[in-house]
C-alpha cells in the first residue's frame, strides 16, 4: 500500500478516529437533533390534534345553536299562536258582551215604549173621558152625578175598545 501512497497506521487510525467521531457525533448531537425533531413532531401532532378536537366542538356547538334557535323560534310561533288565540276569545267575548249589552239597550228602550205607550193610552183615556163629560154636559145641558159620569165613560171607554 504504500506503492499507492496510503499509510497503513495512518488508515487506520483515521478509520477509528472517523468511528469514534461519528458514534461521538451520533450520540452528542445527532440523537439529540432527533429527540427534539420528535418532539417537535409530537407538539405539531397535538396541536393539530387540538385543532381538531377545538374544530368538532365548534361543529358541535353550532350545532347546538342551530337546535336552540330552532327550539326559540318554534316557541316565540307557540307564544304568537296562544297570544293570537286569546285575542280571538278577547274579541269574541267583547263582541257577545256588545251584543248583549245591545240587546239589554233594546229591550229597554221597548219596554220604555211600552210604558210611555200606556200612559199615553192611559192619559188619552183620562182626556177622553173628561172630554165625553164635557161633552155630554153641553148636549144633555146638565151636569152629571159622580156615578153618572162614571157610568157614561166606562159605556163610552167600552165602544172606543169596540172600534179597535
């Protein structure tokens, strides 16, 4: 070998000083390069794993969202209806009070018509009668008892009935 110019203790002691270097290496620099590229590896793996799980709880809370608007707005539909319905009854009962209230009014009023109708037939039964005695008393030319004078209104009273 040394015809090519290589020294053979020379080879080898570079053999061993490059083995010694590179287990040197392997152990104070290359495992340790290792190490914290897996544990670099390992904090990306969580946050990506943290990012997934924050992902689906954000899936899962609006879809939550979703079933709680839905629940409110099937509720504020109910609260409209029951509002709509007892505006419904208020109405219906107020327009049957007005009827009844109406109603009242009427059968007032025709009762005060049939009052004021027989004081009125009461009052032109009086007049008439008075009227009559009068009457009478200018044809006949003299003034009638108490019992005569009865006697000719109710004579007089009964025929006006008859004409009826």
């Amino acid at each position: 070998m040394d015809s090519l110019g290589i020294n053979l203790g020379y080879l080898i002691s570079q053999i061993v000083n490059f083995t010694l270097l590179a287990v040197l290496l392997y152990f104070v620099a290359y495992k340790p390069i290792l190490r914290m590229l897996d544990q670099r590896s390992a904090r990306i793996q969580e946050g990506l794993d943290k990012a997934a799980e924050a992902e689906r709880r954000a899936a899962e809370i609006g879809q939550e969202y979703q079933k709680q608007m839905a629940i409110a707005r099937k509720e504020g539909q109910e609260i409209i209806a029951q509002a709509t319905q007892v505006s419904e009854k208020t109405r219906q009962e107020l327009l049957a009070k007005a009827h009844e209230d109406a109603r009242g009014m009427i059968d007032k009023a025709k009762e005060e018509i049939d009052r004021e109708r027989d004081q009125a037939m009461s009052d032109l039964r009086r007049d008439v009668g008075e009227l009559s005695v009068s009457i009478a008393q200018k044809i006949i030319g003299r003034t009638l008892d108490e019992p005569g004078q009865r006697r000719l209104i109710a004579e007089f009273l009964e025929q006006t009935e008859e004409l009826k």
